[in-house]
C-alpha cells in the first residue's frame, strides 16, 4: 500500500479549512455534497495525513516560525488557507493586510520550495476591477480595487510558477460566518433584507471549493485556476433565493444598488467579477450550481452547533 499525502494546511479554523480537513479525511462536510467528486474518485479514509494548523499554531506572518514548521512536519502539499479576509476593516488596517496575505504567501511558497513541497494557494476575485464586462479568465489583467484585493494580488506575485493559485469567490460554509447565514436568520426572524443587484460574481460553497482542492492536491498541476460554483449571480438574487427557500414571499428581498448602501461600505468592490472557471471545469469537473450551494448552506444550518467549529 502507498504510503498516505501528507497534507498540511494552514488558516485551519477558518470556513474553508475546515471543511477542507473534513474532506481529505472522507468525511462530507455540512453544506456537502458527497456525490460531488470532480475527478471521479471518492477520497480514501487513509489515503490523506492531514496537518491543520490554526493561528495559535502558526502565525503565517513569522518567517522563522513558518520555515521551522514546514521543515519539522515535510508535507508533501502544503495548502494555505490563512489569510486576512476582513475586505473593509483592510482599508483601515493596510500594513496588517499586507503583512498577511502578501508576506504570509511569500514565505509559505519559500518554505514550501525550500523542502520540495507543492504550494495550493487561494486568492480572490477581487483582484480584479471588474470592468471587462464578462467572466474573468485566469489571464486577464488582475487590477484590484481595494485593499485587500491588493494584497492578495501581490501575494500571487510572490508564487513559483510551480505553485497552484485558486482564485475563487463569495465563499461561504456552514460553519463560516457569512452572508447565508446573516440572510437566513434575518428570513427566520419574520424581518425583510435589502441587497444589491448591481454587484454580479459566483458563489463558492465551501465544501464543494474543500473537494475541488483535494482534486488539486492530487495532481498538483501549478498555475492559476478559478474555482466556483456554477451560474453568476447577484447579492439580491442569493437573498431572493435564501426567502423562496424558507418560504418568505416575495416581499423578502428589495433590490438596492451599491450607492444606496448607508453607511457606505469602505471598500469598493467590483462591479462584475464572475469567475470563468472552464479551465477547472473541463480538467476536472464543473461544480454543482450556485443554487443547490446555497440550499444545501441553509438546510444544513441547524446542525451547526452539532460539530465544534
Ligand atoms: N471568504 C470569501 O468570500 C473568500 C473569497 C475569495 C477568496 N477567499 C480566500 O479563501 C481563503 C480561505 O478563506 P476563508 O473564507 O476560509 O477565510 P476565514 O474563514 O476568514 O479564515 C481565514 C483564517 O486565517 C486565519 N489567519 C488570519 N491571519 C493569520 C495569521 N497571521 N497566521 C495564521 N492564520 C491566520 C484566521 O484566523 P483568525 O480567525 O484568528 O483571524 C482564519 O482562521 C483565504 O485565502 C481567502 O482570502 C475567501
């Protein structure tokens, strides 16, 4: 029998981390879809040794502590997770953002060369500016608006051409703190949501982004690849969709534009940033629609507080 991937990934606590640990260990995570399996093959119960490590454990921004860990635990693939995700509080918070998502993908591609290990990294759709007026391919001109879409941007810079970067986008899990879930609360409660129709970008399920990685993982293929679900969309159309759900008329969600928002929010995000995902779709497999993600984001809510997040 060959020997398990050791797989060490970092920003462990966080929604994609765990749903990724959950994955390479067989198991569907909440919000999964265990029929989902891009490249065919169920995941083997032995065939990951799985590494989290959270920010208690490895501080990303810490070069020695980084080099240290990843020579004392050899992994085979490293996949870095941890990042600095707060998109308004960064405008404010520059040098933090920075320090996090552009030096922490730095030194976790120079630890992982260093002891011959492959890097999956995972930026963002917000690097770009969301101009071009159709689905963004992995070679489009990057040209972020915010800060910290900046900083993910130069954190791709910092990247080997071995190294795998996912760009990916709205993500949201069961056990991650999310629109889905501010959403479906507000929907439970009986009160009605306002949300833009003006913002157009794909949905990312947690889970199904956890299950793309393991097919990555497996082939370690470098380069950049954008991972979504299926079917753009709007933040007015997933709250329309979260109320026809759970029942809430039509009533439920108002459409609004981005210059109603009051207060403003401090980061400008891009008008349409969908992500083409063809290239992962046709090596892989396409990933299931953006509305299956979110029903499966909401039923599986009440089983939230069964597992420790
Ligand atoms: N969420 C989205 O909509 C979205 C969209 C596109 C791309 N992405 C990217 O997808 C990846 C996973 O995102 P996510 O949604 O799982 O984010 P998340 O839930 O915010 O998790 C990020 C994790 O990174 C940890 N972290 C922050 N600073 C760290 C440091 N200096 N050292 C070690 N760990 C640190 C955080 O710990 P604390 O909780 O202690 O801060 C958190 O557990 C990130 O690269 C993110 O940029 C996310």
């Amino acid at each position: 029998m060959s020997r398990a991937t050791r797989v060490l990934v970092t920003g462990a606590a966080g929604q994609v981390g765990v749903d990724l640990q959950d994955t390479l260990r067989g198991v569907t995570p909440l919000g999964g879809d265990a029929s989902f399996q891009p490249d065919g093959r169920p995941v083997g119960e032995h065939e990951f040794e799985v590494l989290g490590l959270n920010r208690r454990d490895l501080d990303v921004t810490d070069r020695d502590a980084v080099l240290r860990s990843l020579h004392a635990a050899r992994p085979d693939v490293v996949v870095h997770l941890a990042a600095y995700t707060a998109v308004d509080r960064a405008e404010e918070d520059v040098e933090n953002c920075f320090n996090v998502n552009e030096q922490g993908t730095a030194l976790m591609s120079l630890g992982a060369s260093e002891i011959g290990a492959h890097l999956i990294t995972i930026s963002t759709d917000y690097v770009f500016d969301g101009t071009k007026g159709a689905a963004y391919l992995e070679f489009d001109e990057p040209r972020p608006l915010s800060v910290y879409g900046a900083s993910k941007r130069e954190g791709e810079r910092h990247c080997t051409p071995g190294d795998t970067i996912v760009r990916t986008s709205w993500v949201m899990g069961v056990r991650g703190n999310n629109v889905v879930h501010v959403i479906a609360e507000r929907a439970a409660s009986g009160a009605n949501v306002r949300f833009v129709d003006d913002q157009m970008g794909t949905v990312t399920a947690a889970s199904d982004l956890a299950r793309s990685l393991v097919s990555l993982v497996r082939a370690r293929p470098g380069g950049v690849w954008h991972v979504a679900n299926s079917g753009a969309t709007t933040w007015f159309d997933v709250a329309a969709h979260v109320g026809d759900l759970l029942n809430r008329g039509e009533e439920f969600a108002t459409p609004i534009s981005t210059s109603e928002l009051s207060p403003p929010p401090l980061a400008t995000r891009p008008a349409r940033s969908d992500l083409d995902t063809n290239k992962f779709t046709s090596s892989f497999g396409e990933l299931p629609p953006w509305r299956d993600a979110v029903a499966r984001l909401v039923f599986d809510r009440p089983r939230r507080g069964e597992v420790p997040s």
